[in-house]
C-alpha cells in the first residue's frame, strides 16, 4: 500500500513538473533496501553460517545496483529481547524483516509491529505455525521440509547399516540405537526423528531404541547426555541418529573422551552439512549427513526481500501455498563429501 501512495506521489510530481527524469528508475528511494534481520541465538552454528551467506547475498546484490543496508541482531535466546528489537528495527526504518524466531509459537507481538508499519515479514528456519501465517498477507516463510531431512538420514543409515553387518555389533539382528534431538516444540526436532526411524524400519531393518537424549542443538548439551547414556548402556549403542550435525559430533566428542577405540565406536549421522560437520564426514567422524541448503535459503531470502521492496521479481519466487519457500536437502557421505567441502570454500 505504502509502495502505491509513493508511486502515486511520484506520477502527480511528474506531471506537474514535466520533468523526463520522473520515468528513471529511482523514484522517491523507492529502491532502497533496508533489511532489518534477527536471529534467535548467535550461538547456534548453524544459524551463523546461514546469516554469513545472506549478508554475502545482499554484497552481491549491492555490486548489481540495489542500494541495501543490513543490520542483524542476535536475540540471545529470549522472544521478549526479540520483539524489542523488532520494535528498534522497525524504528529505524528497516522496510523489510527476516525473523529467525525464538519461540516459533509466539510470533504475534512481531507480526502486530510489523502489520501496523505495513512492513513485510519473511521467517526463516523456526517455522510460524499456521494459523500465525495467517494473520497477515505481509509475512513469508523460508526454509526446508523436515520430513524429507528425516527420510534422507534415514535411508543413509540404511545404506551404512546393509553394507556393514559389523555394526551390528552383538549380532542380534537388531540395531540399538539412541537418538540426540533437538529443542522440544522445533518442526525439524520430532519429525526428524520420526521420519529417519521409520525409513529405517520400512527398509526391513531391525530396530531396537535405547533412549532419546534431548540436547537442543548444542555440541556440549549432546557431548553430556551422550556421556550418560554410554555410562549406562557401555559399547550397547550400535547407531546414533541426531537431528543436527553438532549435536552428532557432540556424540563423538564423548566417545572421544570416554577413550573408546574407532572400532568400538556406533555408526553417527548427523543433519546440515555445517563446516564442521562436512570436515568430519571428510575424516568418517561422521557415517554421513544431510545439506541444509543455506545457501538457497539465503537467496531464497535475498530475492523475496528485493522483490517485496521493488514490486518486480515476485513472480520468480517458487512458492507453495503463496507464502511458503521450502529448499530441499541433500544426502552427503564420504562419496560426494568433495563436491560440497569445494562449494564451501568458493
Ligand atoms: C538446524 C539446526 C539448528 C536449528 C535452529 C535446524 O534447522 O538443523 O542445526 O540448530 O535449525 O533453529
Ligand atoms: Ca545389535
């Protein structure tokens, strides 16, 4: 609305001055991007990976001629320090927000302070449910489809699992495993879990749970909980499937610590292909992982901001459900880990 009272201002100003440079592209700003972005912990590895791709996008959409500040902020963990800063974002005249949520079933102050400065709303990674989506023609979603991350870890475990019957170590037929999952509440936590064990299952392979660890993400929080539960089931645990690569080379890190020989230790699949976890897969710390394409989402982001700023562009955007941009993920083991390690270092 805001974009047509400019528009309209720019032909009255036009006509009544009859100047030609009225028809140049920059009228009244209109191409000044101002993105205002906040994440829900800076902390989070892969989270500042993808903030990394995005401020490069906007580098290279700057060289092509768009005029663009950025300013992110880190809402360490709390929603209450995040509407504020949706608040001083908004104050600073940001025309644009990309809101990485703390809590994904709290976004209602945000959504208010946007919607009465009718600026727009793109979320990415910690999905808004969809009743909130709802609210306001002005908010978007970026991110990717959690089932098929699950379905993806599953189907590598499966590979790893038939070619090696060594992994099942007590040669009952069954594969003990635990699972390391992420925040309670986070669309990739349960439906990743869910989904690599029942592609497991459906794949004829034999299943046995020994625990679910609740670790959030964090290397340190799975390093501990791993611990405990090596303390409690000893050289039981064959396979260990966790919803994030940190959380997978926490595991690592406490078999490592714990002095277990290489031979000892269960087959670990991670989820996101951070740097880290790419190096590992390149040094088989990890049995495998699935690309969290930050990449794509970073540009996905980048496009929808220019488009939703300019007016022009929208049309290019893969939408499903008109408000939705899901990437998809990528199966990543020790045969393509090149192709990825090479992309990371361009
Ligand atoms: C990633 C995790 C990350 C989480 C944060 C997930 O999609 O796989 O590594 O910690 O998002 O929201
Ligand atoms: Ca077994």
């Amino acid at each position: 609305m805001k974009r047509k009272k400019i528009w309209a201002l720019g032909a009255v100003l036009c006509l009544g001055m009859q100047l030609l440079a009225c028809g140049k592209r920059q009228t009244a700003g209109e191409e000044k991007i101002h993105v205002g972005v906040t994440y829900y912990n800076q902390s989070d590895t892969f989270l500042n990976q993808l903030i990394l791709c995005l401020r490069e996008r906007f580098e290279e959409m700057e060289q092509e001629g768009f005029e663009i500040t950025i300013t992110v902020r880190d809402a360490a963990g709390s929603q209450k320090t995040q509407d504020d800063q949706v608040k001083e974002l908004l104050d600073a005249g940001c025309n644009v927000l990309c809101v990485n949520l703390v809590d994904r079933a709290d976004p209602s102050e945000i959504i208010d302070l946007a919607r009465e400065n009718d600026v727009p709303i793109i979320f990415f990674n910690r999905e808004p449910v969809a009743g909130d989506m709802m609210q306001w023609d002005g908010l978007y979603y970026v991110g990717a489809d959690a089932k098929q991350s699950g379905v993806m870890q599953g189907e590598l475990a499966r590979d790893v699992i038939k070619e090696n019957s060594s992994i099942d170590r007590n040669k009952d037929g069954k594969i003990q495993y635990v699972v390391l999952e992420g925040e309670p509440g986070h669309q990739d936590a349960i439906i990743r879990t869910e989904n690599a064990v029942d592609t497991l299952k459906a794949n004829g392979i034999e299943l046995e749970k020994l625990e679910c660890g609740i670790a959030n993400w964090n290397r340190a929080q799975a390093q501990n909980r791993m611990m405990q539960m090596v303390s409690q089931y000893q050289n039981k645990i064959e396979l260990v499937l966790a919803n994030n690569d940190d959380m997978a080379l926490g595991a690592r890190d406490a078999y490592e610590k714990l002095n277990f020989t290489e031979s000892a230790l269960p087959v670990i699949f991670g989820i996101d292909g951070t740097d880290v976890g790419l190096l590992a897969v390149a040094e088989e710390k990890l049995s495998g992982t699935v690309y969290n394409d930050k990449e794509g989402q970073a540009l996905a982001m980048a496009k929808l901001t220019i488009a939703l700023v300019t007016g022009k562009g929208m049309e290019d955007i893969p939408f499903v459900n008109e408000k939705y941009v899901y990437l998809t993920y990528y199966k990543v083991t020790m045969d393509n880990i090149g192709d990825y390690l090479k992309q990371d270092e361009e």
